[in-house]
C-alpha cells in the first residue's frame, strides 16, 4: 500500500492505472513507442480509408456488377466500417487505459468490430467457393447477381446474430489493484453469467469466423490449383492459338494467386489476435506481462486486412487498375470525347486530317462493346485505351519513315511523321 501513496488520486480517491504501470516498464508509456503506433495506425487508417472507398466507388461507377463484385463490395464495406470503428480507438485505449467514449459505445464499437470481421471471413469464402465452381466444375449454373445478393443479406443477419452476444455483455465497469479503486471506467465482457459459458462462446466464434471459412477456402483453392494445373498443358485440338491458350493460363493463374493471397494475408493476419483472445480465456496470466504491449501489437497486424485486400485487388488486376485510372480522370476523358479527344495521338498536324477525321467518325458513331459478355475479351468497361488499340487495329497501319520509306513514296513522307494507310479505303 504504501508504494501506491505517492501515485494516488486523493481528490478522487483512486490509482490512475498509468501510474501503477509505470512502476512495471509498461512499453506503451514510452513516447517513441506511442508516436510509432500512432504513425501506422494513421497510415493503415488513411490507405483503408482510400483503397477500400475507391474500390466501392470503381465497382458502382461501372455500374457492371457481376458476382464476384458484390462479395468484393461487401468485403470492402465491412473493412471501412472496421476502419471506422477500430482504428481510431484501439491506440487511445491502449495508450490512457480506460474508456471514454461513453457506455454506447462500448457496447456499439466491440459489435461491429465483430460483425466486421465475420463480414470479412464470409465475402472471402464465398468468392473462393465461386471461384470454385467456375473454374473447377463450370457444367454448374454458375450464381446469378441475385442470388449472390442473397447470400450476402444472409450473412449480415448471422454475423449480427452471431455478434449480439457481444452487444449484450459489454459494459463500463470500475476495477481494483490490492484492493485500490483504479480511475477510471473500463469496457469490457463483464456481464457474463459464467465465465464457462464466455469461453464456450469463444471457441463457437473462432470455428464460425476463422476455422470453418479457413477450411473452406483451402479445400477450394487446392482444387483450383489442380485444374490450373491441368489447363497449362496446351490442348492441340482447341480453336484457340498456342498464344491465346497461353494468355488464357496466364489470367487464371493470376487471378488465383491474387486471390489465394488475400486468403493467405488475411489468414495470417487475424491468427495472432485469435490466439490471444483464446489465451485471454484459458490462460490469462500468460498475458499480464507486457499486456497492453502485446494486444497492440496483434491488433495492428490485424488491421493490416484493412489495406491489403484493396491494394492486392487492384495492383494485381490489370483491368481494374485501368478502370481506376479511367475513372480518377474521368471528365477529363469525357471531355475530350465530346471534342474529338484523339488530337495527342495524331501523327502529325500537317498530314493527320484524314487520320483525325476517319478516327472520329468511328470512334463516335460505331458500337465500342463488340465482345460478347462471359467471354475472355470481355472487359469491365470499354474506354479510350481500348478504342484506340481496337481502331489502330482494324483501320489503320502506322507506318515510321525511317527506313522504311521508299524512294516511289519519300515525296509523302514529311519531317518525322508517320505514313498513314487506310485499310478501309484501300489507300
């Protein structure tokens, strides 16, 4: 007790928990140690905030939405929501120790924490499970938008139902040291009848949320991996070319290590706080040393999920990174349409007005979506980049002067332009 006498809140009668700490080397105190976390939980804040919001905001403007967009939309929602409700107050618990947000709150922040979460595990699994039956068994009717809709209304309602629990037994409560009232409230699952049936709830949420989606998506990947296998052997009997078969391969083989890495990134970065939360449970005086250090520690290598599927989805996705693009410069783009955008890819001004003009008049007037929906070509949206390459393509042939030029056509060839060669017109 007297140890404590120099430390104690006289006017309120109580031990502020910081101080009780300081006398142990609690890490959080340290001010290198609280600017460091407070650095990356900002950084995870803002690049979850941003990637996630342009992911959601790509997929809407679209306005293309297939299957796998609405697991990625949910996906992304969930991890805004977890950006909102986790990221701003895990540092300021860690750091003062005691709640101050209010009981609202404490009941509100742990149930979306946990309903973001189990949000998250699901969009994953269902994607791996479509992927699954696309690639694996694609004799199957494959999911209609609908349906994949309905899944997703299914599991919000069980990951509230599941997480309500939560919602029930949080509450604000005052704790004691050797018999020391602490300063403060703390938030935390105090309302538990038994603390048997805490830990049956526990277990029961780590099968639903990471055990069970875990299985899954293992088992679907595998075989996804054996198919792709497969399909690397070029089949000679195929109307496809050997290049096209290979660029086929190429795309399937992507798209799975793209996804079986977000699998993989969110796997391993939710494993180590499930372990503590279990440990917390069985064993919670493996955790009393170091404790606010270590829980910061798995909950920021938890949040990191927040940032990896938007950058992993996009960065690895040619065709979104370019529909990103497309849509950060949108007007831009709409704009020089409207004009005859194409000026920056005439040849030259001296030579380029039929160039310019034929290029127009298709670009404006013709059907730009001639793929057939489902099939390899087809792209998530038709834009600029690939009008051009389809014009250049069917219309005309750009030809550079030098060598090429021959002495019957030098007296049409000026400066550094270029020789311009309708197909259409058999010029």
């Amino acid at each position: 007790m007297d140890i404590f006498e120099d430390i104690m809140d006289f006017e309120n009668g109580c031990v502020p928990l910081n101080e009780i700490l300081k006398l142990v080397g609690d890490w959080t105190l340290r001010i290198d140690v609280q600017v460091a976390y407070a650095l990356v939980y900002f950084l995870i804040f803002v690049v979850g905030i941003c990637g996630n919001g342009l992911l959601i905001g790509t997929m809407l403007i679209r306005k293309r939405m297939t299957v796998a967009n609405v697991f990625l939309i949910n996906l992304a929602i969930s991890d805004l929501l977890l950006c909102i409700t986790a990221l701003p107050i895990t540092p300021v618990l860690a750091f003062f120790k005691n709640w101050l947000f209010g009981s609202a709150m404490c009941k509100l922040v742990p149930l979306c924490q946990a309903i973001s979460v189990l949000i998250s595990s699901y969009c994953l699994c269902l994607i791996a499970v479509d992927r699954y039956r696309s690639i694996v068994t694609p004799q199957r009717v494959p999911w209609t938008v609908r349906e994949a809709q309905f899944f997703m209304v299914i599991c919000w309602v069980g990951s509230v139902a599941i997480s309500s629990p939560l919602f029930i037994t949080q509450k604000l409560q005052i704790l004691a040291y050797q018999n020391l009232t602490i300063c403060g409230e703390f938030c935390g699952e105090y309302a538990w009848a038994d603390t048997r049936v805490k830990f049956g709830y526990g277990i029961c949420l780590f099968i639903i949320q990471y055990l069970f989606p875990a299985v899954i998506m293992a088992f679907c990947y595998w075989k996804i991996l054996q198919k792709v296998r497969q399909d690397w052997i070029v089949n000679t009997g195929s109307a496809l070319t050997e290049a096209q078969q290979a660029q086929t391969v190429e795309r399937k083989r992507r798209v799975m290590y793209m996804l079986m890495l977000m699998v993989a990134m969110f796997m391993g970065s939710w494993m180590p706080l499930t372990v503590v939360n279990i440990l917390r449970d069985i064993r919670p005086e493996l955790l009393e040393t170091q404790m606010y250090f270590k829980l910061l520690n798995v909950h920021a290598i938890a949040m990191t999920s927040i940032v990896s599927n938007p950058m992993l989805y996009f960065w690895m996705s040619k065709r979104h990174r370019r529909a990103l693009k497309d849509d950060m410069f949108w007007l831009t783009n709409v704009r020089r349409q409207q004009h005859g955008l194409l000026e920056k890819f005439t040849p030259n001004p001296a030579m380029g007005v039929l160039y310019r003009k034929t290029m127009e008049r298709n670009l404006l007037h013709r059907n730009l979506n001639p793929y057939r929906r489902g099939t390899l070509a087809d792209p998530t949206c038709i834009n600029r980049e690939r009008a051009l390459q389809e014009m250049h393509a069917n219309c005309f042939l750009l030809v550079p002067l030098m060598p090429f030029c021959s002495t019957a056509t030098q007296s049409t060839c000026t400066g550094t332009g270029s020789l311009v060669i309708s197909k259409r017109n058999g010029r």
